[in-house]
C-alpha cells in the first residue's frame, strides 16, 4: 500500500503524498480509529463492504452501457432497411 500511495503522489499533485505523512495516516489508524471499529465490531455493529464486489458490479454496469449503446447505434445505422 505504501508504494501504492508514493506512485500516487507522484501524479495527484498532493503534498500530504510522501512517506512521513502517511506513516502518521497509519499510526493515527491504529491509534485512534481501529479501537472504534473494534468496539462497534464486539456489539454487531459494523458493516463491512467487499470492495472488489463494488468493482464488479461497477464493470458490469459499465458494460452493459456499452452494450446499450452500440445496439442503438447499430439501430439507428440499420434502421433504414
């Protein structure tokens, strides 16, 4: 994820992008945010999102827009025969 996020930076343009920024993003994670969703997560309380499901189902969608479009365009070049 760290190299991830430095190859990022290099094309977002954001100043916060760089190695000592985001070791504070992590520490701040583990220190004040992680001990929430662990306390929610003991009483049933978290909901957890599948992110490559989210993926997915945009894909899908994407292609099936491609799909509609290039039949209305199929039609409307045919539609004269």
């Amino acid at each position: 994820m760290t190299k991830r996020i430095l190859e990022r930076s290099k094309i977002s343009g954001r100043t916060d992008d760089n190695l000592e920024s985001l070791m504070k993003r992590f520490k701040t994670f583990e220190v004040d945010t992680k001990p929430i969703i662990q306390y929610y997560a003991s009483q049933n309380k978290v909901f957890t999102v599948d992110y490559c499901y989210i993926m997915l189902i945009r894909f899908r969608s994407m292609l099936i827009n491609l799909s509609v479009r290039s039949l209305r365009r199929w039609i409307k070049k045919y539609k004269q025969f």
